[in-house]
C-alpha cells in the first residue's frame, strides 16, 4: 500500500509503523513510510531515507516506544499520551492509530508527534477522569501534614492501590555521590513480597545504575511480559534475577527529574499488564508532581544544613549552638541530663596560617574535628564555635562517662604529627545552668592552653589574650 500521499496529509511528524508479532528483537517493529517532516528529523537528505526498516536505524531502542506501540495495535485503540523525554530534553506529545492492514499477522499503526521545550500544562491536564481524580487526591495528600516523611508514606500506599499493584516505592539518587535512599514504600503486607531493605545493600547502586541504560533516555521503562523481562535481563541480568527471585512479573519504573537531572525513581510492581497504560498515566503525572515536591524539600533541608552547619569541618555552626543553648534555657527543647560541656581549642593555628597559608591551617581545624566527630559515644553533640574554638555538649553523660571522654580527648591532645588542642570541661553536677557550664568550662580550657604555651615558649607570640 502506497502511504506517501496519506502521509503528507498531516502537518505533525508522522509515520507509519508495522507491529509483527512472530518477530523478536529489532525486526519485530519497522518504519514502512513518513512523511517529509518526520524524514528531515532523522535523515540529513529526504533520498537517504529508507523505508520498511527497523525503527532503530533511526532513534535509539525504546522499551516504553516498543511498548505503547504494542498496546496500540493488539488492543486496536488509539492512544495519546505526554511525556517528558529526556533523550530530546523535551516533552512530546504522541498520537498513535490502528491502521488497517492488509495482512493479518501484521499490525499497523499510524506514529505522530510534536515536541515542545517546555511542558504545557493544558496536555498533562488530558487525562482520563479516573487518573485526574486519583491525581487530585495525591495532591491534596502532599498538604495534609507537616510531616514530609509521614506524607509520602501515605501518597506511595494511594498510589500502589490506585495501580492496583503489589508494591509501588520511592527510590532517591544521588548519582554524583553515588549514593541512595529508600524514601517510601508499601506493599501491602503480601506475604510473597520481601521490603526493600532485604535488597538494598551495597551492591544494589550498581542494580541503579542499569536503570538509565535499560530506559534509553526515554520517559519510563516498563516490563509487562516475559519478552519483555527477556530484553531487560540482556541489560541488567542481576537485576531481572532479583525480580525473578522476588516473584516480580511486570513493573513501571519512572525517573523523578529536577533541574535537568535524575534524583530519584518511582516504581510500581506486580500489576495486571492489561492496566499498564492507566499506570502509566498515573505514575507519570505522579512523577512530574512529585519531583517538584520532593526537590523543594531537599532544598529545604540543604538551607537548614547549610544554616546550622560549618562547611569548612562538617560539625554543627555556632548559629546551631546558639539555637541549642537558646532552646535549653527557654525550655522549648531541653538537654536531657545529666550532661557535660567541653570546650576545645586548636593549639598553633595562627603560626601555622602565618607560616605555612590559611589551606594548612584549614586542616589542622578539619584534623581536630575529626577527632572530636570520631570519640565513639552516643549523643556527642560536636560544634564549631569560633575561628579554631570548638565546643562538645555530651548529653546524657553521668560524671563517670563523661570523665572518660575527657581522658580520651586529653589523651589525644598533643599527638605527633596531629593537630594539638587544649581541652576545658565542666559537669552540670558542678554549676546550676549550661551558661555557668559553658563558663567554667572556657576558663579552664584556657588555664590549660596557658600550660600548653608555657612547654613550647616558641609560640608563646601568637597565644590569646582575650
């Protein structure tokens, strides 16, 4: 059949797609024709393009593709959907049209599309009533509490029923650190279905790693039969084991994108194939909101880390400490007691940024900090709260307890080759509040760095005086 003329009909890209089911692999789905527009997208010249070929020779293998294109032609309904590829750094607004064919093994179906840099809110919006509603309550879920952690909770256990699935969750990246975090899941108390902390060890950020890959720069990636499964097991066969193992025979996975890169994925398992489209529909939309929710409060807590953190060490600011100290004298947060105060001070810091630059000094005051972060007791809260001045609040320390931490430090006050540092400390037992701690506890940490300047008259010179 000539499509030439049926093709120019259409002022979108389009073109036209066979579907044979008795093929596998690349074979299976092939471009027979397209219209000029769509050609001058993935030729350089009209001539060079060849028809009845595999989709492939033109743009990358795509699960999701492959997948919307078989829902098309086996349910014979046409299908639009929107979606942000990250291949074209665009969203794509895609139609797709059961043909009549004039063999009967061989689907056809009509492919068109339109990009746009942007999303346009007006086609995400077009969406079946069910999914709008099932959406609308996952937004309103977003701002019932205060509760970041309680909030998703409860949205990732809507969206597991709303799927119909076994188990839908919430994975957040950091591909920069290589790092990783189970923010939320749910999956209904089934019995054949392990959490996921049974997964996530130290070897699953190389399972992470295969998502992208097995997605293609495409919006989704999706397994919805054992072909399916066997394509995917050709990427990441540990993987595909693991699902295996875990009784897993259909998956969604969309990546949540914020600022142009990846910070997480959302999941749905172990659903009917035959609702894949309407999950798709949700957990795509789902997507795209929660992304921006999620990246919000990351933001959020990178402001209060960066407000209450010292950046050069690590330990908390003396913004933090003045916030503690503030909390506990009101009584809005109180120190569990008994506790103790030390106060820390770098030895030599200014001989050493004199002698030898700021940068060796910075490291004698990350060399003091991480001996103070590495003292291994519980509730050590560690601040930085001066130039080379450091403070310890140790709560829930009895005068034993805390007498060790004190040797422990004193111990490891003049190491060789190590960052020196004088030490004062003071028990509530000793004085009525943390202010009479705090004080007492200074006094004495200078009384010994007096002592320490005495032993090394050579840098008597820079000593404090305040």
């Amino acid at each position: 059949m000539d499509y030439k003329a049926f093709l120019e009909t259409f002022n979108r890209l389009a073109c036209i797609m066979s579907v044979n089911p008795k093929e596998e692999g690349d074979n299976r789905y092939r471009i027979l024709d397209a219209n000029d527009a769509y050609k001058h997208t993935v030729v350089e010249k009209i001539e060079d393009f060849v028809c009845n070929v595999p989709y492939t020779r033109y743009i990358p293998k795509a699960a999701n593709f492959e997948t919307l294109c078989d829902n098309c032609a086996f349910s014979d309904r046409p299908i639009h959907t929107y979606f942000d590829i990250e291949l074209y750094d665009a969203w794509m607004e895609v139609f797709l049209t059961p043909l009549k064919s004039d063999d009967p093994d061989i689907k056809l179906l009509l492919f068109s599309y339109e990009m746009n840099p942007k999303a346009e809110i007006e086609k995400l919006s077009d969406i079946s009533s069910k999914t709008a509603f099932n959406v609308v309550k996952t937004c309103l879920k977003l701002r019932e509490t205060d509760d970041f952690q309680e909030t998703m909770n409860s949205v990732i256990a809507d969206i597991r029923q709303q799927c119909g699935a076994k188990r839908c969750s919430i994975l957040l990246t950091d591909f920069e650190k290589r790092e990783y975090k189970l923010l939320c899941e749910d999956y209904g108390g089934d019995p054949e279905q392990l959490p996921m902390a049974a997964f996530l060890n130290e070897d699953f950020y190389a399972v992470i790693e295969t998502w992208p890959r097995l997605m293609n720069k495409s919006n989704c990636f999706v397994i919805a039969n054992e072909r399916d499964m066997e394509e995917a097991h050709k990427i990441a066969p540990e993987w595909i084991d693991s699902l295996r193992g875990d009784h897993v025979k259909s998956i969604v996975i969309y990546p949540l994108r914020s600022d142009n890169k990846t910070i997480g994925y959302i999941w749905a398992g172990n659903f009917d194939p035959n609702n894949t489209l309407m999950i798709k529909e949700t957990l795509g939309l789902t997507a795209f909101i929660l992304s921006t929710e999620i990246a919000n409060e990351q933001n959020i807590r990178k402001m209060k880390l960066m407000s209450s953190t010292d950046l050069l060490t690590g330990v908390y600011n003396r913004n933090a400490m003045n916030n503690r100290i503030s909390d506990e004298l009101n009584g809005s947060k109180k120190i569990d007691k008994p506790y103790g105060v030390l106060f820390i001070d770098v030895n030599g810091l200014k001989a050493v940024n004199d002698t030898k630059g700021h940068l060796a000094g910075d490291e004698l005051l990350k060399d003091v900090a991480s001996t103070l972060q590495d003292l291994k007791y519980d509730d050590l809260e560690v601040y930085r709260v001066g130039g080379d001045e450091f403070m310890i609040i140790a709560v829930d320390k009895d005068r034993d307890e805390f007498e060790k931490i004190k040797k422990e430090l004193n111990d490891k006050s003049e190491r060789p080759e190590r960052a020196h540092f004088a030490i004062g400390c003071c028990h509530i037992d000793e004085v009525e509040d943390i202010l009479k701690a705090m004080q007492k506890a200074d006094a004495r940490m200078y009384e010994r760095k007096e002592a320490y300047y005495r032993r090394h008259p050579e840098h008597i010179w820079h000593k404090k005086t305040g």
